[in-house]
C-alpha cells in the first residue's frame, strides 16, 4: 500500500528528511508552509554579547539568521557563556558554528524553563534570540525569576497556501512544526482534518492541533530530522530498530 507523507518545514529543511522518507518506501510531497525572511530587530544586542550571561535561541532559523552576525566576532571567547536551544534540531545547528549548547529533552518553551541554567537567573542578562513576535512565555516567565532579558528578532514568518492539497489520499501523514506552520496549513487543507494523520515536535501544538479539529496527532518530542522520521515511521507498522536504520547509514 502506497504510503504519503507532507512535509512543511520552509525552504530547504525538508529535503534530507525527504530523501530518507523515500528511501523507506514513502511517497514524499514537500509544500512549506511558512516563508522565512530576513528581519533584524534590536540586532545591536548581537554586536555585544560579552554583557550577557545566557544566550537562548528559539528555532533553527533564529541560528542561521544570527549566527553570521555574531560570527563577525570571536566566538572563542563566548563559548563561558551559556548557549541554550529550544531543541536538539536547534542545538544541532549551532554545532555548526562550533558551539555546544544545552538543550531539554522535549523541544518546547516549558521544557526549556526546566533546565537547570534558567531556574536560578536572578540579575542575570539573557538575550532572547528567535523570529518575529510569538509567544512571550520564556521572556515573561525569566523576567519573573529575576533576571534582565533582552530579545533580537532576526527573521520573519510569512504564511503560504496551496490548492492541491486535497489530492492527499485519506490516511496521509502531514507535518507541522510550529504554530504559524499549522495555521498556513490549515488554510490549505479540506475541511475533513480527520482523515489525516498529523505529526507534531511539542505537547503544545498538539494540544491545539486537537483543538482544531485534528483527531490523530503523533507528538515527535522535536523537530529534528530524527525525531520526524521516527515518528512518521511509525505509521509504517516497521519495528523501532528498522525505523531507525536508515538514519544511521
């Protein structure tokens, strides 16, 4: 049985992932869903870091928008500082870059706040790396605890639809990685959202998948290629360890 799976991540993230997808046997159908821009709000903050003492960034577009910037400096003599990712996606693009950066096992904002580097923040300096608006919880939640948080916004969100995604047969695996991704989505889809099978990286998107109408959403733990491809995988009926394999070659 012929086996669909969308994949909606912006430009250029999809296709590693696609190619393993297909590699196991899958029909793969990329349609990002979210247009991702150049934007540079209160870039200034990134010319300095020295006055910081955590760095958090948000997505893995927050890393490749900011990166360059903070690149023209040593990043030698950043590296006492604390780099902390959203997820390990994130934490792998920073890795790029020579950096390590701590990041929590589930790849959300909550998940985030439990680390051990962010609970004891008090008069601390944290800059807040990440796209556009979104949700004010990690700020709000560290201005609380004390510390002062700076933001730089290094890109932007604009939404893409399509007309042909009701061709997806009935049964489909779709994808959706963030908030913004699933409300572009949704302007796309038919009416029937029930007919799909939905894979999510967070316990909140899930949640409001739900809400949305979605009855069947697989929650990935994050949105790593890994992370996608086990969770898509497993609507295959294969064993983990042969749903793992091909990542491994």
């Amino acid at each position: 049985m012929e086996k669909f799976v969308l994949l909606t991540r912006p430009e250029r993230e999809n296709e590693v992932l696609a190619s393993k997808l297909a590699s196991a046997g899958w029909t793969v159908v990329i349609k990002p869903m979210l247009k991702i821009e150049s934007f540079h709000s209160k870039t200034e903050f990134l010319s300095n870091l020295n006055v910081f003492d955590a760095l958090i960034f948000v997505s893995k577009n927050s890393v490749r928008h900011a990166m360059p910037l903070i690149n023209e400096q040593s990043i030698d003599h950043l590296l006492n500082k604390n780099w902390l990712a959203i997820g390990r996606g994130t934490a792998n693009e920073l890795s790029k870059y020579g950096v390590s950066a701590e990041f929590p096992a589930d790849s959300d904002t909550e998940s985030l706040l439990e680390l051990e580097a962010l609970k004891n923040v008090r008069s601390h300096r944290v800059l807040i790396i990440r796209g556009e608006g979104g949700r004010n919880l990690l700020e709000r939640t560290l201005v609380q605890r004390g510390a002062y948080v700076s933001l730089s916004e290094v890109y932007r969100r604009k939404a893409l639809s399509y007309s042909d995604l009701e061709a997806m047969p009935c049964g489909s695996v779709l994808t959706s990685t963030s908030v913004d991704s699933l409300e572009s989505l949704l302007l796309s889809l038919p009416v029937s959202r029930e007919a799909y099978n939905l894979v999510v990286p967070s316990k909140r998107i899930e949640a409001i998948a739900k809400k949305l109408g979605f009855a069947r959403v697989t929650n990935s733990g994050g949105a790593s290629d890994e992370e996608l491809y086990d969770a898509i995988m497993s609507f295959s009926g294969l064993s983990s360890d042969v749903r793992k394999s091909p990542l491994e070659q």
